[in-house]
C-alpha cells in the first residue's frame, strides 16, 4: 500500500534580506472547526427505515405535510409533496427532537459531563454516541437509524484516497482536523467514557467519535454553532444545490424564546418546487471547494469556489521583529496574516503591503523609525524600492513553483481526467480541488512574473518623495535653483 506523505510548511528565503520573512502556502487553521449543514451520504436507507422515521415525524408533531424525505441521487433528501412558492415553510420541527446542549442536559450523558466544561459539539457528539448505542431504547431510535455510517467528506477517506489530494492544502487541512478530534477524543476517552460504563457499556473508538463529529460538521446549519450548536431532525435533511444563489436565511426559530422550551425550528424552500421535485437550500455561498469537500464530501466548477490561502509571517529571528509587528498589529494584521486568493479575482488588498513589510531591510530600514510609525503603511501601498519590489516578487513566485511542485499531476492532465466517465465521487472532489489550487497558484505567479518584468517602470518611495519636496518634474527630471 502506497505511504501517505504529509505536506509540510515551507519555509523561503529572500534575496538581499536576512534573514528571510516566512511563508507558507497552507489553509489557515482558524478554519479548521467551522460545523455546518450535510454531506453527501454514501450509504443506503432502507425504505422500512424511510417508514419508521416518517411515522417517528408524524407521532412526535413535526410538519410533514408539505414535504417527506426521501430516497435522492445525493443520498436522503427532502421531496415536496405538492407544488410550493418561493417562502412556504416545509417543515416545522419542534424542539423536544432536537439534539442540542438542553437535550444533553436533560441526558445521563449531562449528568456525567457536569462541570466537565466540554465543547458545544463534544457534550452533543458524545449525547449522539450514547442515543446511536441504545439502539431502538433511544427516543431518537429512528432518526439514528437513517444516519450515513459515512459520507464523501476527505475526514472518511482512506489513505489510498487522501494521496490523489496530495500537495493540496486540503490535505494539510484534512490531517489537522483529524488530529484535533483525536485530541478531543482523548480527553473524554478518559475523563467521560471510561469513567461511565454504565452509560457507555460497549467500547466507543476514535472512528466511533469521528463519525459523530462528521455528522454534526455535515448536518449542523451555519447559524446553530457553538452554545447554540442543534441537530435538526427531519430539517436537515435538505440537500444544497449551486442553482440557489440566495444568501439569506431559509429558516428560523419560532417560540418563546430563542431556545425556549416550546421553540421550533422552522424551515422554507427559498425557490419555487415542484410536486415530486426535491428542495435544496444554498449551503454558503463563501465556501471554498475544498471547505466544501471536507465538510461535506463534493465540490462545484465555479470558479469562484477556487481559493488558496497564502500565510505570510513576521520571522522572530528579523531584526526588526518588534517594529514590523507593531506596524502589522496597528494595520488590523499580526505576526501571521492570512490572504484568502480566489481564482481570476485580484489579490487581497493588504498582501502587498504585508509582503513589503516583510522584506523591509538594508537602505529601506529607514521607514521603520517611529517617526514613520503613523504613516508606513501608506508608503507600503505603492512600492518602496527596486530591491524590496524585486524581494516580494520572488518570494511569491519561489513558493508558487515549490507548491506546484509538491503536485503530482499537472493542470492539464487533471482536466483530461475530469472528462472520463465513470470517475468515483471521491476522486472526482480530489481532481476538482487540486485543479483549482493549482490554477489560483499559477494565477499568483503570473501576477508577479508581470510585476517582475515592469519593476524598471515602476515608481518608487524616494521618487515620489522629491516629488512632493518639489524636487523632481513631472517628466521624472531633476529640478536645480541656481541663487
């Protein structure tokens, strides 16, 4: 079997600055945890479960009327029962189903976990471990029941299939994720699990525990995260589709209350739906594709979906650490910034600047002085030097040629493969967001080779400094007095 390789930070030198600023062409980790609604399930329901879970709906006073779930081509779905307008509310789901911090509370599990201080998703995660090991006993046994085992998402796949996203960040993203479950599933291994045989008399594994929070980082809508954090029944089942392009809410909480005892939750088809026809919401229209893949297991073609986040930081080891930082910290930025670039829009508009902060050294070090301290950064926005415009340059184009590297397919190639039949859902979310990375990488590079070619050009800090002193025409000429 194939080793799977990790993709490491790189780490890239400047020329004519040491010591070198850090870069690194890796997904930001402040995204890493983000629990949104479902994946595409890979596992089938039988129509006896369908029944069950249908009769569950109806005897627990869920509206069911307008819309019934259904066997569908992504897995289970919701199907309106009769046409519906644009604004009709398909399914009212009381609050006494859902699987939320109250329903743990009111739990043995919350009984356990008292005084624990877990996480939101943990306290929920561990409510759905016990409910799934008590079988038909659990008051959400046929809800349970049609739960995927799995779905596409890259957290479920195999190491044969995490080596077609190899060199991606999404692969890098993927391995973090893991690891920060398996740290969560420690923790409660031990304080929670092994503590409470009677609640958890079979073993529960790490696979165990990466299944409920997969569930909950497919199934959970945008809104409903951390103490709000909710399962939805019935509700979340509604399947995404790229043909809604509305970005308002399709659904909210009626009640007293937000959480109030007799609250429900409330959801509406934001088009119009056909009888027989399924209806879909628009999952985030700000999701990359590879944030789709790992939450929940497939990717679009739409060019905007194709982002690469590039990690610049302030190295500790530069002499001017502590002034870079503080111009950094009083721009809205820190010792790390993350740029988010998607394909054919233009760069973000603080990496430029951020970039020639960071290669700041020799004749340039001048703007550093606290003198300067006020009004650096808009010197930042138009090039300083030759040799600091020249720096960013090929920072940038050296980290893009060691990331396209790291990939082992060319753009070309990928495309060739996406139009072959038969191609498994997986690979097909692998070759789409590795293609992606590497047109928004090759976009980046283009983008400095140009600026590369017109650094002659350019004009440059101490230019438009004479110019301001008077000291310089228009025509770039210098201007004398004679007394």
């Amino acid at each position: 079997m194939a080793t799977l390789l990790q993709h490491h930070h790189l780490l890239l030198s400047v020329r004519h600055r040491p010591p070198p600023p850090r870069l690194c062409l890796l997904r930001s980790p402040r995204r890493l945890h983000r629990l949104v609604p479902r994946a595409a399930a890979i596992t089938t329901v039988a129509e006896s479960a369908l029944q069950d879970f249908r009769r569950w709906l109806s005897s627990q006073g869920a509206d069911a009327g307008k819309a019934y779930p259904a066997a569908v081509p992504e897995g289970l779905g919701l199907v309106a029962a009769r046409d519906l307008p644009r604004g009709e509310v398909v399914a009212e789901v009381p609050k006494k189903l859902w699987m939320d911090a109250d329903a743990v509370a009111a739990s043995d599990i919350g009984r356990a976990c008292a005084g624990a201080d877990l996480r939101p998703w943990v306290a929920v995660a561990l409510l759905l471990l016990r409910e799934a090991a008590r079988g038909p006993k659990s008051p959400w046994a046929p809800y349970l029941a049609i739960l995927p085992r799995q779905t596409d998402s890259t957290i479920f796949w195999s190491e044969e299939e995490l080596l077609e996203i190899q060199g991606t960040q999404l692969l890098s993203t993927t391995m973090g994720v893991k690891d920060y479950v398996q740290s969560e599933f420690d923790s409660v291994e031990a304080e929670i699990i092994n503590a409470n045989k009677d609640l958890f008399p079979d073993a529960i594994t790490y696979d165990d525990f990466l299944w409920a929070f997969g569930i909950l980082r497919s199934r959970v809508f945008p809104e409903l995260r951390g103490e709000k954090l909710a399962l939805i029944p019935f509700a979340d089942l509604v399947n995404h589709s790229t043909n809604v392009k509305s970005e308002g809410s399709c659904w909210e909480i009626k009640g007293k209350g937000l959480f109030g005892r007799e609250a429900s939750f409330s959801l509406r088809t934001p088009v119009d739906v056909k009888s027989g026809e399924q209806i879909y919401i628009q999952y985030d229209l700000d999701k990359s594709n590879a944030e789709l893949a790992l939450d929940y297991g497939f990717v679009e073609s739409n060019p905007y979906r194709d982002s690469y986040t590039v990690t610049l930081e302030i190295s500790e080891s530069d002499p001017f650490y502590g002034d870079k930082l503080d111009i950094a910290e009083l721009n809205g930025l820190g010792e790390t910034a993350y740029f988010d670039v998607v394909l054919n829009e233009p760069l973000p508009p603080q990496m430029i600047p951020y970039l020639r902060l960071l290669c700041i050294g020799g004749t340039d070090a001048f703007l550093l002085e606290a003198l300067f301290r006020n009004a650096v950064w808009g010197h930042l926005e138009l090039p300083l030097s030759p040799d600091n415009e020249e720096s960013i340059c090929q920072v940038i184009r050296e980290a893009c040629k060691s990331a396209l590297a790291a990939y082992h397919t060319t753009i070309e190639e990928d495309e060739d493969l996406l139009k072959r039949e038969n191609l498994s859902s997986r690979l097909k979310v692998a070759i789409g967001v590795r293609v992606g990375e590497k047109k928004v990488l090759q976009q980046i590079d283009d983008i400095f080779k140009q600026r590369e070619e017109e650094l002659d050009g350019l004009e440059y800090y101490q230019e438009r400094r004479l110019k301001d002193l008077g000291l310089v025409g228009d025509n770039g000429e210098i201007i004398f007095w004679e007394s």
